[in-house]
C-alpha cells in the first residue's frame, strides 16, 4: 500500500487494508473530533501514525451505545463523542485520497493492570530475549486466566523489574497456552506504571537511539546519515551520549518536544558530547520507551525514528 516510510502510497495502491492492527490513542482533540493513533506494525507499513476521523469515533461510540452528552446550553451542538490518550484500540486501515493512512472500523480494548513476576530479558534480538509474566487480578477475573506472558517485543525498550506496575492488554480470540501446568496469555502493549517508589535515578530504559536527520543546509545533497545514540532513561530524563559534534539542542528538541520533553541540554568534554532531556514526569518516559519506533514531522516529512535493543546495559559516564 505504501513505499518507504515517510512516502505515499503508490498510484493505483488498495484504499483499505484487511488487517487489523492493535495501537495506542497518541493524541485526541475531544473539541474538533479527531486524533491519531500509534501502532509499531502501522508505523513501519506507512511512515506515520494513523489519523482518527470524527466520524470514525461517532461510530465507536454507536457501537458502545454511548448517547452524546447533552449541550451546555440551549441552540448548542452537543459535544463530539470522546476517546482519551493511552486508550488501547482496534483497528483497520484506509488510504485517504492522498495515501495517508487513517483508521475505521475501530474498537476499544480492555486495559488490564497487573504486577510483574519476572521481567523480560534483553538480547540482540527481541526474539532471542527471555520472556517475563506478570500477574493480574484484573485478567483473572475475565478470562479466568491469572497470569501472561511479557515478551520483550511487547514491552519496548522498557526495563522492567519484578514488583513493577503494568498496563497491557491481550489478543480477543487468543488461545491460552500451557507453562509449566498453567494457562496463561500474551500481554500486548505493555506500558510502565510509575509509583512513588521509583526514585528519579531508577533505570527505566536503556537502547540504542536512531534518529533521522533533516538535509543539511548549504551542503550538496544535504544527505546527513542517522544518528546513533545511546540512550538511557532515568527517572524523568532521557541521558544520550555519542553525540556528533554538529548536534546541537534545537535539533534534538524537535524531536523530543513531540514527546513532552520540556528541555535539552548538550554537554562537552574529552569523553564526547552528551545531552540531557528533561520531561514534567517519569510518565511521559515510560510512556516513550515502551514503544519501540515513533513517527515524528520534521521539514515537511514524516520520519521513523526507532529505539533498538542493547545488549549490555549500563549508565553512561557523565561529563568530565
């Protein structure tokens, strides 16, 4: 349906998709109607978020049987029906007229919450990693199944540790597995709850940035390969380190203000450069490491940036 990421789909593409995509409401205007949503899966197939319509979430809202509330005031038109950021959703995919990609037929999932047992291991590979499980009175309840399954792949870059608090939700018609003599299930879209007993130096992520660039002004070709940058979240900062040496903070804050972050700060010594990004709370880290890629504009494109596994973790040293 699309070429590279970032691009339209080509002439004569299919305007719907058959498959259903599981994602995460990023960002709804309840006022004007209209949102978009995060999906990995979506993210890759197209270059960019998935556009919420009005009309699509009347439809949700009809199907759930919820009536509009009522005007404030007399000659009023009611409010449009709502979703809320960090909903989980269902859903499929249509090109609009010029190739980008938005959802319908969209369904509200469960949101679970649960406790973690055993915290996913990290490997090169997402697939080669150890799985964890998390335990849930929630889940129990409803499909009277205790325990899931916590694949790296479901979790982000995300660190978990055991006693964490989770959100994550599960597959509709998924069948429960065997391990160890008891059913259990997968947990999808696994995000971080944070307490007052994570200390802002706990270690909530630790990957490997890719981030685009934009050309290069004044440059033939303009071409500035990816950045690579170590990546660790820390409480309610993300600590990047090797930066190059024409990285400056309006560029990295183009793309960490699309994510809450409310300030970069880049520092200089002997062992390279390292930058500091400060966020109002650890919510909105865990919230950007539990995904692995997000979309972001940046010069009239849309750009992929990713977050990838590291085998090793430790903090990096600060500057000297």
């Amino acid at each position: 349906m699309t070429g590279p990421a970032g691009h339209l789909a080509p002439p004569g593409a299919a305007a719907h998709d058959s498959e259903e995509y599981l994602g995460m409401v990023k960002s709804y205007n309840a006022r004007r109607g209209f949102g978009f949503i995060a999906c990995e899966a979506t993210a890759s197939k197209f270059g960019r978020d998935v556009y919420i319509a009005k009309a699509e979430v009347q439809l949700l809202a009809a199907a759930e049987g919820h009536m509009p509330p009522p005007p404030s005031n007399a000659g009023e038109k009611p409010p449009p029906p709502s979703l809320e950021e960090e909903d989980l959703v269902r859903f499929r995919v249509k090109l609009s007229a010029e190739g980008y990609p938005q959802a319908e037929n969209i369904r509200r999932v469960r949101k679970f919450h649960g406790t973690v047992l055993d915290a996913p291991g990290e490997a090169a590979t997402d697939e080669e990693a150890s799985f964890g499980r998390v335990a849930s009175e929630d889940l129990a309840t409803a499909r009277g199944v205790r325990e899931a399954i916590l694949r790296r792949a479901s979790c982000g870059r995300a660190r978990l540790a055991s006693g964490d608090r989770v959100t994550f939700c599960i597959q509709d018609s998924e069948p429960t597995l065997t391990i160890g003599g008891e059913a259990v299930v997968d947990a999808l879209l696994v995000m971080l709850v944070p307490r007052p007993q994570h200390n802002l130096g706990c270690i909530l992520g630790c990957c490997i940035l890719n981030l685009p660039r934009t050309p290069a002004p004044g440059r033939w070709g303009g071409y500035r390969p990816d950045l690579q940058l170590d990546c660790h979240a820390l409480g309610d900062r993300i600590i990047l380190s090797g930066l190059p040496q024409d990285v400056d903070q309006a560029e990295l804050m183009r793309f960490f203000s699309k994510h809450g972050a409310t300030q970069v700060g880049v520092a200089v010594s002997r062992a390279g450069a390292f930058a500091s990004v400060a966020f109002p709370g650890m919510s909105e880290v865990a919230r950007f490491v539990a995904r692995g890629k997000h979309t972001f504009a940046d010069d009239k494109e849309t750009r992929l940036a990713r977050l990838l596994p590291r085998c090793a973790c430790s903090a990096p040293q600060g500057p000297q």
